[in-house]
C-alpha cells in the first residue's frame, strides 16, 4: 500500500522541470501503484485500464501485473485497445504489448509498435510507445525510432532521444546528435545529456580525445 504523505510529493516531482527526476518520481509512483494492485484479480485489472481516466503510472503498473498473470489475454486487450477511438485508451495498447513481447512464442508485438509509433494520431501514444519500444533491440526497431526523430511533437522526440541512447547502437548517433540541436530546448537539453550517457556508456574509446 502507499504511505500517508508520500504521493504529494511524488507527483511533484513527477513535473519537476528536471527530466530525470521526473522519471524517476513516475517510477516510484509506478512502484506504489504495483504494490497497491499486486492482489488484485485479472478482471479488475482489465476494468482498471478501461479507465479512461486513469493515471499513467496506475496505468504501466496494471498493465504490467495483468501481462504476468496472463500473458495470452494481455495481448488480446492491447490488440482491443489499439482498435479504440479514444486516445486515453489506445495509450494502454503499448504498455501491454510492452509485457507481452519477452517470451519465446511473443506475439508480433514490435509490428503493433511501429505502426503506433508512426501513425497513431495521438502525441500522447507515440511518446509512451518510444519510451516502450527502447526496451526491444534489433534494426527494425532502430530504423523505425531514427525515422521518429522528426516527429512534430517534442515530447515524442524527447522519447525517441531516450529510446536511442538506450539502444546503444552507433547507427543512432546522428539522429541523437541532431536531436542535441532540437529547436525545443527541453529535447535539445536532454538529448545532450542522453548522448553523454551512451558515449560514455558504450562508444568511450570514440570520444577519447
């Protein structure tokens, strides 16, 4: 369960101007809300992402919890949810799919993610997908987050910047460094701070002198 007095001050960190610390507080929030439902039924946990209403870290914590406990049924609700007319909902269909792509017989969960990567109409969805889609390797995948660097929407580049750096792949460096030069300044800061982590990270003997 929570502890009296500690969500107030996450969520405000969860807006903090800093983006790491952001992401790190809507971890913690994820956290919370995974101990809170970790008893809840299958049933409840498909009702509470038919919540259009429910917060995102709610939200990555059901998903999460409902694609362990059946993984079968966790990718026929993405495959729904990818068919909704609400953007609210749909947003639900990558962080399912993000539980359900592990295991040896997976789903064509990265097809699913590209194409919501790319054509979802909402800036909302792209953004979680790119956030989701830095955890699946491969080129296919790095080929399709290089193309999403010119996304219109910041928040999507943001993602994007961190799904790169995440990936570690030389290929991807150019569109991190373009993304160092974004005229927002929120992506063109922590892009800069991403190609910092990978160099150092992955590429040390590239960047030495």
């Amino acid at each position: 369960m929570t502890t009296p007095g500690i969500d107030p001050l996450i969520e405000k960190l969860r807006k903090d101007n800093d983006a790491e610390v952001a992401d790190w507080a809507e971890l913690a929030m994820e956290l919370l809300y995974g101990q809170l439902y970790e008893k809840e039924t299958v049933e409840s946990l498909c009702a509470m992402l038919a919540d259009a209403g429910l917060d995102i870290a709610a939200r990555k914590a059901a998903a999460e919890i409902l694609a362990d406990r059946d993984e079968a049924l966790a990718w026929a609700r993405a495959i729904a949810f990818r068919q909704s007319e609400s953007a609210a909902l749909r947003l639900n269909a990558p962080l399912l799919a993000n539980g359900t792509g592990r295991s040896k017989d997976a789903p064509p969960v990265i097809g699913m993610l590209m194409d919501l990567l790319h054509n979802d109409a909402d800036a909302g969805v792209r953004d979680r997908t790119a956030e989701v889609l830095a955890e699946f390797k491969g080129g296919e995948v790095l080929d399709s987050l290089i193309a999403a660097a010119d996304d219109p929407d910041w928040q999507v580049r943001h993602s994007v910047a961190f799904a790169l750096s995440r990936h570690g792949e030389l290929a991807g460096i150019p569109s991190l460094e373009k993304l160092c030069k974004d005229p927002d300044d929120r992506v063109a800061r922590y892009a800069r701070e991403r190609l910092d982590w990978v160099n150092n990270m992955f590429f040390k003997d590239r960047t030495a002198g």
